[in-house]
C-alpha cells in the first residue's frame, strides 16, 4: 500500500499531524514508532496495584491556548488539576516556585503584601549583567543564599553541570513570586485528562486512515513501503547517522514504590534540593484522582545515558544542533519537528500548538 506520509514517532508532534492530515486531507498515513506503545513521553498505564502511573515521570497539562485546548478537548474529557510542588530543604518543605510563603517560612518572616516581598528581594538580589548562564538570572532575582538553597544542587544533580554552565533558559523557566499563589502554573487550563494519556492518544490514532507500525526503527522500513513525504520528529542527529557527532541529553532513572496507605506525600511533586541522589519524588494519584488505598511513587535519578529527555542547553549543544538544521534545511519533502527534531525542551501544549501550525503550512501549500 502506498501513503501520502510517512510519520516517524508517535508522540504529540506526530499523533497530532496523523490526525490532522488524515480527518482533514483524507491522506493516507503511516506512523512508525521505535517503542512498543504510543504517547511518546506521555504514555501512562496502570501498574501492577492498579494504579496509573506515567512511566516517564509526571506530565502535567497546561495551556493559556484555547485553540490547543479546545483541539485536545475532541479527544478527552478533563479532570480539573492545579499542580503543586514543594522542596524538600533540611527536612522541612517549601512551596516552589519561590513566593510570599517560601520566604516567610524560610526566614521567619511575616510578609503580608506583595510590596514588602518585593523589596526583601531587591535587597538580597545581586545585579548580574549581562545574563549570560542559569546562575546569573537566578541570584539577579532573589540573591545568592536562594540560589544556594534551591536551585544549585537541584540543577547539578538534573544536568551533571554547575548552572553557571547552562543557558538562562534552564533555571529561567521558573517564576519567582511575590504573592501567596502555591500553584505550580498560572495558565487559564489546568487540566489532566480524565482517562488518562494513553486513552486520549488512542482516540487521537483511530482514523481509519493511518495506520501504525509499533516496536520498528523507521530506518528498517524506509525501502519496504512507498510515501510521498516524510514529518520526521525522531532526533534529528539519528537520522543524519551523527554525521556531527551525538548531541547531548540528560536521561532519567525511575524506581517506583508503592505504599499501602492513601496519601505518602501531600502534593504531587516533591522537589530534593538538598544532597539526596534523586531529584524529585512523584506521587501519581494527585494527578489522577484515583481512589485506593495503597498509591505508587517513582523516584527520579538523573543519568547521562539512556532514552533522550532534555535537551542540554549549552553554547556548545546550541551550535551542534545547528549543523544539523542546516543539513535539514536542504531536504525537499520532510518536516523535522517537535522535542527531538529541534532539540528543544517543549512544554506539552507548545508541542500540540507548533504541530497545528504546521498543518495550517500543510493546508496552504
């Protein structure tokens, strides 16, 4: 049989343009997937005590888009979830991002406006110009002993390399606040989906029109099925046979524990800031609501090896992967894109709102 397009990975990048392009161009679409299950990252399940678990580490849904939420919203119903995440310090738990709360608790303060917060941080900040690494923007804001106690260790033990050596990005994409607001996000949809990653994925792939191909290296394929054109959202440097060499990425290492009682821990997400080997600590039932009595927890060890999570953000990183645009830029008829293709951290929603936007360019060409 032959297909309009051949989709590599079957994550959001490509399960969204699977779907587009087979509801509303009726074209035919096969999707290779290297793993045994779709939902890329995402993917969730229930373990052996029924309780359902994301295999690689906790997603949280939250947009600001209503075009991207009304889209998922054809294939899931929502479950309304506000994230929270504390720190772990010296054995006593903080609220994060950093707000009013953090710091009354902290320093045994008694803030009760904005203002006074505001200019307990102009105090402590230190001015850094120009911000040029994760440290600078971070001690600009609210000072060094802060930085010290809740993001260098953290952010050694996630990416091997002192913030000092990573992009403002890294530690950037973290607020710091002002107020009493505990919640993890602000975006106008917080939600989590009712049945689960997987289920909407499935709902996502059942058009009678594509056709999947689990547990196969699209490069064993390429020569046994005829297609017109390719949207690659593999890593980029695998399908250029590391012509540059690999690019880096940080990896994960879950050990999972379950517990015979309701609740271990009172929200979700755990962050250790302090010298414990393992970053953070995700308790699954808060993000699904289930009701047991027994939960399940994994613990997240950072590793250099293993299957591709984060990008590393540094200079060097940057322009590696650049090479490998410019390499992409001369192919007619393939388009990289989502985490892998563009060696990017994407939040989930950007990841649904760019793979839309390509199939708008889709549409008008």
């Amino acid at each position: 049989m032959k297909y309009d397009y051949l989709i590599v990975g079957a994550g959001f990048s490509g399960s969204v343009l699977a779907e587009r392009i087979a509801s509303q161009l009726n074209k035919k679409v096969l999707i290779v997937e290297k793993r045994n299950h779709i939902g890329g990252n995402a993917f969730d399940e229930y373990d052996k005590h029924g309780i359902l678990v994301h295999k690689y580490g906790p997603h949280i849904f939250h947009t600001n888009s209503k075009k991207v939420f009304d889209y998922l919203s054809q294939f899931t119903e929502w479950r309304k979830y506000e994230h929270k995440v504390l720190a772990k310090l010296n054995n006593e738990f903080y609220p994060v991002p950093i707000n009013r709360n953090t710091i009354n608790k902290l320093y045994n303060k008694n803030f009760t406006s904005n203002s006074e917060v505001e200019k307990f941080y102009n105090q402590v900040k230190e001015k850094r110009s120009p911000i040029l690494n994760s440290e600078a923007i971070i001690v600009n804001k609210v000072g060094k002993d802060l930085f010290e106690k809740f993001f260098r260790n953290y952010t050694k033990k996630q990416w091997n390399l002192e913030p000092k050596e990573l992009s403002p990005t890294v530690c950037g994409r973290i607020p710091v606040r002002t107020n009493t607001d505990d919640r993890y996000f602000t975006d106008k949809y917080q939600f989590m989906p009712k049945e689960g990653y997987t289920y909407l994925f499935e709902n996502l792939l059942q058009h009678k029109n594509i056709t999947l191909l689990l547990g196969t290296d699209y490069k064993a394929i390429l020569d046994k099925y005829k297609y017109d054109k390719i949207i690659y959202t593999g890593p980029i440097d695998y399908f250029f046979d590391y012509k540059y060499r690999k690019l880096p990425y940080r990896s994960i290492r879950f050990e999972w524990k379950n517990y015979k009682k309701e609740y271990h821990q009172k929200v979700a997400v755990v962050n250790h800031v302090g010298d414990e080997k393992f970053t953070r600590v995700c308790e699954y039932k808060h993000l699904t609501g289930q009701e047991k009595k027994h939960t399940t927890l994994s613990y997240e060890f950072s590793l250099k090896d293993g299957e591709p999570f984060y990008p590393v953000p540094t200079d060097s990183n940057s322009k590696l992967y650049l090479s490998y645009k410019k390499e992409a830029k001369k192919l007619k008829n393939i388009i990289f894109c989502g985490r892998l293709a563009e060696y990017q951290y994407y939040n989930m929603d950007q990841v649904v709102a760019n793979s839309l936007k390509i199939f708008s360019k889709i549409i008008s060409k």
